[in-house]
C-alpha cells in the first residue's frame, strides 16, 4: 500500500535498510556497550555531602551543584585507576561486539585533546588522550568503537538551547555551529578507525531550526568517511520531525529512540533497524556513587538482550566508570555473569534477528541470518513442562537439541506434534535450567 508523501528537502535520504559490509556488520553484533565517563564521575551524584537524585551525568544542572565548581573539576581529573586494557577485556569477556564511549557528554568536557577548546583533558592533570588510549584497546581486542557526542555543550560561549532570529545571540551560536562542525570533523580524522556516531542532545530549539547546516554537515562527515553510521538522532527535517520525518520515514541509519525501553513486537520497529541503550539501575548513566532503586539482574540483562536480538535490534548494555577510571564492583560482577551465558550461548545473540515465527510465552526466538537455525532461547518455563512453538506452515523438526549440549538431540518422546495443527510442536523438556537456556532448532525450512 503505498501512502501520500510530501517532497522533503532535509527528510530520510534513504528508505528501507543499509545493505552494505559496514551497517551489516552494525546488525550481527547483537551485544554492545557503552561507557559514560567524563567530569560527573568525580562527584558521582553528590555534592557537599547532599545527595542528587537526578542522573550523574547531569549533576551540573542540579540547584545545589555551583556552576564555577563544577567548571573547575577538571583540575581534578587523574584517573590513577584508568585501564583502558582491563575495559576492553572486560567488555571482551562479557560478550561485546561494540562499544559506544561519550567523547563529550552535555557539559562539554572532552576526553580528547580538541584543538577547538580548552575544555578537554589536555588541560587535567590526567594530560594524555583516553579516547586514543579506548579506541586502541578495544580495537586492538576485535570490538569496534562508536563515538557518542553530545551537540548540547555547557560550556562553549555561543550555545543556547534557543536562539532569537537576529542579533548577538544569534551570531555566538552561528560560532557553536561551526565549533561543533569542527569537533566532529576532528573526531573523525584522530580516530579514523571508528565506525561511527552516537548523537545525543539534539532535542533543543535552537539545533532543530539547524535543519539544513545539519543535513549538510551529516553529508560532510559521512563524504569523509564511506560506511560511517549515524543513527536517528542528529537532526530534524524542515518541519522539525525528529527520527522520523514528515513522511514517517528514518533519518539516519538506524533508530536511536530505544533508550532504556524496548519495543514488544516486530510491528514496533517498521522494519528498521534499531538499537536499545539500557542502564544497570534506573536512570543513571554516569557514575552515580549510590543506586537507589531497582538494580537489574543478571538475567533480566540477558533477557532484554535476548528481546531485543528477536526483535531484530542490538542491546547495548551502560558503565559508568568512577572518577579515578575504575569499574564498580556491580558492574564487574554483572559483565561477568553475563560473559558466562554468552560463553555458552553467544550463537543464539551474534549474527542472528527476528526468526519471522509467532511469539510464545516462554521466551524469545532468535535466527541466525546466515544459517538459518532457531534459537530458543528460554526464560519461563511453563508448567506444563512443554514449550509450544509453531513452526511455517509445512516445516518439521530436523533437529533439536541444548546450545549447551550440542552432542545430545531430543529424543521423538520428547517432540510432540500436533495432529489439528501440522506445524505446531510441543517439546518435553529434559530438565528445569537454573539459568535461561537456549535450545537449537534446526527446521526442513531452510532456504
Ligand atoms: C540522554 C542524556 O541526557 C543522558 O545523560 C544519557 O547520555 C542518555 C544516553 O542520553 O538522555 C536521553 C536522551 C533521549 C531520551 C531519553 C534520555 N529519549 O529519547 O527518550
């Protein structure tokens, strides 16, 4: 069915998926993580012995946090626990396929040496460049860098999250624009390794109305470097749609508007491509010194990823490093848990999407692109003790057995088919697992 569309100047430049190596590659991660780490990690969500309840990432625009003090941390800022190795490793241990580090978050530090600003941690007593420190560990251990950057940045002179139309103010942003224009451009030419870059703070006014510097600056930087990917949060269209322009169509490369929720069915995607950033505890993203509230399990993590990779998306799992570089103790313990479960089951995550069959309450059902094998990967089991699912109409069972058991396939007793219904089976589960367990199912299906 084809809908009215309206001619758009700055809307999508491209409808329907990237088929290139790059944004194939950006599609079979299936796992990836991502690290907020700047200036708020040395409060860590407190200032004068009071507590911030809002996210630490933003404790700059708390009341009780005094501007001047917080513009002056970075003389404090010498991580003497930073290993960019030993994050890399860990990340590599738990399963990450990629990794997505805040250059610059909303306060405008950078972790860069920028040429275009003071504000960066050439100026700390750290000195040395963490991001090239990142990008060459991970890259050195096979997991590939993403840059976050923040457009709304506290400290540069000219931005405004509004602008009027003429004037003084207007002139200052028209020099934030060039400034961020040549962050970006720099960022791309230090780390040219890097795959692409995770846009944040774009929701204000002032950027939106920038729809047409946007979209020629978005072309500027994907020009510099073919198979860079953007996702859907960098600029607006002419009427000032953001993600998805006036025709409903995505802007960018894939939907950047999954952030800590996920979608529930296929529907909810449209087709594109997507990716979910979710926090360990609530709304915090920076290190936070104390958690309040629900803290997420091991497996609840692992379901979510389990979700999102059935639904056709990445999941990209947040850290937030302490002022002195160090990984928390619960976060560690949770890259571990999870790295166990992928150590086992990482070929029903890595290279696989949506396997086009209905949902069923006991978990999810991942594919695998290339081989075409199911993934069952479970989560409730049911009381019955057997799990439903339906195959495509016509299809059987040619083989079936435990990811962590390969050498061991169901016996016919335990596969029920059902006669009213062809392609619908029953599998008689051999044991109750202790952990969500992925089952192998290979159908006649196979294309
Ligand atoms: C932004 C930041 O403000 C936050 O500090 C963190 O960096 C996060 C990853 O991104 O927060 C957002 C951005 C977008 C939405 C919600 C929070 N959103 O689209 O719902």
């Amino acid at each position: 069915e084809k809908r009215s569309s309206i001619t758009l100047e700055h809307g999508a430049h491209r409808l329907g998926k990237r088929t290139d190596a790059q944004m194939e590659t950006w599609r079979n991660y299936g796992l990836g993580q991502f690290i907020h780490w700047g200036l708020y990690a040395i409060p860590g969500g407190h200032w004068n012995g009071k507590y911030y309840a809002g996210a630490a990432e933003w404790i700059r625009s708390w009341k009780d946090m005094p501007k001047d003090a917080y513009d002056n941390l970075y003389k404090e800022f010498n991580p003497q626990n930073f290993n960019a190795k030993a994050w890399a490793k860990q990340a590599k241990d738990m399963g990450a396929r990629y990794v997505i580090i805040t250059t610059k978050h909303h306060d405008g530090f950078c972790i860069w040496p920028s040429q275009y600003t003071d504000y960066t941690i050439a100026n700390s007593p750290y000195k040395k460049d963490a991001l090239k420190e990142i990008v060459e560990a991970y890259e050195s251990i096979g997991i590939d860098v993403y840059l976050y950057f923040s457009i709304i940045d506290w400290n540069h002179k000219g931005y405004r999250s509004a602008i009027p139309e003429t004037g003084e103010e207007k002139r200052a942003y028209e020099d934030f624009k060039k400034f961020t224009a040549n962050q970006l451009k720099e960022l791309l030419r230090n780390y040219p390794s890097t795959k692409g870059l995770w846009f944040d703070g774009t929701w204000d006014k002032a950027w939106i109305e920038q729809t047409a510097f946007a979209d020629s600056l978005e072309a500027e930087l994907r020009e510099m470097r073919p198979g860079l990917i953007i996702g859907s949060r960098f600029r607006a269209d002419e009427f000032g749609r953001r993600h998805f322009d006036s025709n409903g169509d995505l802007m960018g490369d894939y939907e950047q508007g999954w952030e800590r929720k996920l979608p529930n069915t296929i529907e909810d995607v449209h087709g594109n491509d997507w990716d979910c950033v979710m926090t360990i505890p609530e709304n915090q993203w920076g290190y936070h010194s104390e958690w309040r509230g629900h803290v997420k399990t091991s497996v609840e993590l692992i379901e979510m990823m389990a979700k999102s990779v059935a639904l056709d998306g990445n999941f990209v799992l947040n850290f937030g490093p302490d002022g002195q570089g160090a990984i928390r103790p619960e976060e560690t313990k949770l890259a571990k848990e999870i790295g166990e479960w992928m150590k086992v089951n990482h070929e029903a995550i890595y290279d696989c999407g949506y396997a086009g069959l209905e949902k069923q309450d006991w978990g999810y059902i991942t594919k695998h692109r290339k081989t075409g094998k199911y993934y069952l990967i479970v989560f409730n089991i049911p009381v019955s003790g057997a799990l439903r699912i339906k195959l495509a109409p016509g299809s059987d069972i040619a083989s079936l057995y435990d990811l962590a058991e390969p050498n061991r396939n169901y016996s016919p007793e335990e596969i029920h088919r059902s006669k009213a219904d062809g392609n619908e089976f029953f599998i008689h589960l051999k044991h109750k697992p202790s952990q969500p367990m992925v089952i192998v199912l290979e159908s006649t299906d196979k294309e």
